[in-house]
C-alpha cells in the first residue's frame, strides 16, 4: 500500500519481509538520532518471522524518492507493537515520521482491526501525542542464590537498591 500526503511524503507498508525495504530501515535507522542497539541481526531475523506469519508491518515514508523514515511494527492478537521507529534527521522538517505513523495508525485500526496499540516501553514524549493513556509495567526478577552466579546477582541488585533507595525483595 503506497499512500501520498500533501507534504509530498509517500508511505509504504509492507506486510511481508522485503530485502531492499529491511535494507532502507536500517539506512534511516543508522542516520537517526537513535542509539546504536544490539544484535541488528536479531531484529532482522524477527522481520523475516514476523512476515513469513503475516505479522509484519514495515512502514517507509519517501520524500523525493528517498526513504527518509522508517517504522518496525508487529501485529498479533487484536495488538499491534511498535518496535522500532527513526527518520533521517535532515528530513525532520518533512514531518514524515509522524505523517507515516499516521498510516500505520490507519493500517493497523482499519484494516487488522486491532484493539491496542503498544508503544512499548519508555516515556518519550512523542509517545504522549498519540496515547490516551499509559499502564504501568511491572518487573518479577528471580535469583538462585543457591548457586554463585545467582547470589552475585542478587546482591548487586540489594546494593544498588539501597543506594537508590528502591525495594528488592
């Protein structure tokens, strides 16, 4: 699906793994404001799954022909997860990342009908532009402190909760 805006930016979505297209996300992702994150093979082979299952949704957004933004989203039981998203910084002003947030928006609502919509975690401020609300995330972290790599965990997580004054139970 290729759809225009009347800022000449055009979208793309592609519900199927595409080498060319996996290799213009992470062109626009290097060139982001984003961090360098892990293994970029890990996410890739999540691509290649996600679309041989039909769960991919790969959003790109051109202005003049160039891929300028980019967006990893995944859609499964009625929820759609946006896992990765970027543009180019000297296309900022195209606004192309939110006008392709916007068709992914329209994609997954209109046409997969999904209930929920998951940022993810984090709370970056764009993300309060499209919420209505957030839930809190909670985390149960286990230690076999029978075992030394276990209780050396632990106790670098009691120690670190002390000095930043939080509960670890």
């Amino acid at each position: 699906m290729i759809a225009s805006s009347k800022y000449g930016v055009e979208t793309e979505i592609l519900t199927t793994f595409d080498n060319d297209a996996w290799a213009a996300y992470e062109s626009v992702y290097a060139e982001s404001w984003k961090p360098r994150e892990g293994d970029a093979r890990f996410l890739r082979r999540m691509a290649e799954r996600e679309g041989k299952a039909g769960c991919l949704r790969l959003g790109l957004a051109r202005l003049d022909g160039e891929v300028v933004a980019a967006q990893f989203w995944t859609v499964e039981n009625g929820i759609a997860y946006i896992h990765k998203l970027a543009h180019r910084e000297a296309a900022r002003q195209s606004s192309a990342g939110t006008i392709l947030s916007a068709a992914l928006f329209r994609h997954v609502i209109d046409t997969d009908r999904v209930s929920l919509i998951d940022f993810g975690t984090g709370n970056d401020r764009y993300k309060a532009d499209w919420m209505d609300r957030n839930a809190p995330l909670d985390t149960i972290r286990l230690y076999n402190t029978r075992h030394p790599a276990g209780l050396g965990r632990y106790l670098k997580a009691r120690i670190s909760a002390l000095v930043h004054n939080r509960q670890v139970d």
